[in-house]
C-alpha cells in the first residue's frame, strides 16, 4: 500500500493533485511511492508516473532512442531539440511541475494534506516531485523483432 501510515483522505490528496496536474501535462498519468519518503520532516516525495507516448505528442519531438537506467530528467528522454522554441518548453518543465504541485497541495483542504507540525501552527508538509518514472517507452526505430 502507498504511504501506508497516511490516512485514504491523505492518500486522495495526491490523487487530486496528479489529476489537477494532467490537465495541464497530460503525461503525468499516476503517482508513486517515493522510495525514501520518510527521511524528510517537512518534505513529502511522489515519484510521477509518466507516458511516454503522451509526452512525445506533448512536445511533438522525438524521444531518444536510449532511456537512462536510474531517475531521467524530463528532458534528457527527448532525442533532440531542434528549435530554440523546443529548448524553451522543457527547459523550465520540471521546475514548472514541482512549484504546481507544491502550490496545489497547499491549497488543498486541512483533511487532504499530511501535517507537519511547527512549533508556530501546523502547517502541511510540502509535496515534490521525488522522481519521473516512465511507462510506454516506443520501441526503437527499425526494431522488428
């Protein structure tokens, strides 16, 4: 079970941010547990699931042909950039994604979010992003097997 001493309320909370956030990025297509998610007190980790195939048709650019092993950024999975339009529109993204989803979850109601007590008030732990995982990576080109 994901985050398995958070409450469900809890857990919907990211429910309700990823899905807030595929609107924007419809290749963020489910949430994960972040591996080391309790070695933070005011942190909250989520790895985000992404679709490839999704991605691609986001940004309309190749993919690399190579995915790295271990936690890709969201750029180096793109094959190139030719335009400097292209450079711009990922170069921010993930950046552009960990303040969405931090500014979401702060917004959510008291029950949704998971306390971190302060010695002033309580306030929520703050969400990022732990890392990317990718689902639907295309095959190779001229792989017919």
């Amino acid at each position: 079970m994901k985050y398995p001493e958070l409450n469900d309320t809890q857990r919907r909370g990211f429910d309700i941010v990823v899905k807030i956030l595929n609107r924007k990025y419809p290749f963020i297509v489910d949430w994960d547990q972040y591996v080391d998610w309790k070695d933070y007190n005011s942190l909250l980790f989520l790895d985000l699931v992404i679709d490839l195939e999704k991605y691609k048709e986001y940004f309309n650019v190749p993919l690399s042909n190579i995915l790295p092993k271990e936690n890709p950024s969201l750029t180096t999975i793109l094959g190139y950039l030719s335009t400097k339009e292209d450079r711009e529109r990922v170069s921010n993204l993930s950046d552009n994604i960990d303040n969405s989803m931090e500014m979401f979850y702060k917004n959510l109601p008291s029950e949704f979010v998971v306390p971190y007590p302060s010695v002033y008030e309580d306030v929520s732990k703050t969400l990022r992003v732990g890392v990317y995982r990718f689902i639907n990576h295309p095959p190779p080109k001229g792989n017919d097997n």
